[in-house]
C-alpha cells in the first residue's frame, strides 16, 4: 500500500540515522529539476556499501525522463562517494493505479485520487 511506504525502514537505516539524513539532503538537491509529470515516485534503498534508487514512470515516459533522474543519482554519488561505494539506478513504468514495491526510503511520492483513473 502507498500509505505504508513512509513507514518502512531497514534496520540498517535505523541504526545510521547520520547517513540517511546525508542521502536526503543530497537527494532533496540533486532532484531538483529533475521531477517530471510522468514521475510516480522516487525510492532508495540503502547500507554502508550500495545505494540503489528506484523510479516508478507512469505510462508515457520518455528515454529523457529516466535520464534526468540517472543524472540526479550521479550528483548524489558525488556528494556521498565517501560513504557508499556502489550505486544503481533502476527505472520501471508503472502505470497509475497499480501499486508499486515500496523499498525503504521514498524521497518523492506524486499525489495520486484513489479510486479514479486520474491523478
């Protein structure tokens, strides 16, 4: 359920509050911009070695849109490069109302109607 996405964190993440509150901040910077209106949300999972960012499309996203979120990931792995060692970038379509899987820190969540077709 998208209401439960806030609330899931890994245990890592709980014990590492330092490091989370370090990828929100550099994350908040690097998607600014970078929010387009096919975006559904923007996820990262993370530990001391691998942070993995997820984007959920909505159906009509272009090459262009992934790109821009991608290059967000790249200013974030220059801000945290001394804390993460590895980075991965996966984009899905996933068309409204599907649910998608939220995995542990949602940094952009699109208001989305239950209940319509719309968003």
């Amino acid at each position: 359920m998208l209401s439960a996405i806030c609330a899931i964190r890994s245990a890592y993440e709980l014990r590492n509050p330092e490091l989370r509150e370090k990828v929100i901040v550099s994350a908040h910077k690097a998607l600014l911009g970078a929010i387009t209106e096919h975006l559904r949300a923007v996820v990262v999972d993370f530990n001391k070695k691998r942070l993995t960012m997820y984007a959920y499309f909505d159906v009509g996203s272009v090459e262009e849109e992934h790109e821009l979120l991608d290059a967000a990931l790249t200013e974030m792995a220059a801000d945290l490069w001394q804390e993460i060692e590895e980075w991965y970038f996966e984009a899905s379509i996933v068309p409204f109302p599907t649910e998608f899987d939220a995995k542990q820190l949602t940094l952009f969540l699109r208001y989305e109607k239950i209940g319509t077709s719309k968003h």
